[in-house]
C-alpha cells in the first residue's frame, strides 16, 4: 500500500470507526458518492439537524475527504479525488462499523 493509501486509510479508521460521529459521516460520504449535494439537502436526506450536518462536512473538509463548490447556501459537496480513487478503503472500514 501507497504511504498516501496507508495515510487515508488511517485517517478513515479514525474518522468513522474511531469517533462517535462516525456513522454520520459515513453516511454523508456514501450520499456524495452518488450525488454531489448541499448541506440542505443532505440535512433531508438523513434527515438529521442542519448544525449537525454542517459540522460533519466541515470535519470532512479540513480532512479533505471532500470537497466544495460554490458559497453559503449553494455550497455543493463532492467527494475528494484521494478518496474517489481509493474508495475501497472506505468500504473496507465501513464493514468494520
């Protein structure tokens, strides 16, 4: 495995198997993964609080696991291109929560 592999694998393992907002933002990187979406949105989808939500993207922003567009409102969410190419690290630690 690639030392930036090894790196997001980590960073994954401790961002949704080792804290306790894990599932949440599991969850958040699955819907981005089929669509790029807001916070609005995503608040409906998982029908979870907006302030929530918002602090799970911003912890997956700062780890850049994702990425955005756009400002304020219209802030569109994607998954980041190192997650995107190794995707298969996020599955592999989802089976483990």
């Amino acid at each position: 495995m690639s030392s930036p592999s090894r790196h997001l694998k980590y960073l994954l393992g401790w961002l949704i198997a080792g804290t306790r907002g894990g599932v949440t933002r599991a969850r958040i990187i699955e819907a981005l993964r089929e669509r790029p979406q807001n916070a609005n949105q995503l608040t409906t989808l998982i029908e979870m609080d907006y302030r929530t939500i918002r602090h799970h993207l911003e912890v997956l922003e700062k780890n850049r696991l994702i990425v955005s567009a756009g400002d304020r409102y219209g802030k569109t969410y994607f998954l980041g291109p190192e997650l995107e190419e190794n995707y298969m690290l996020f599955e592999e630690i989802l089976k483990r929560i």
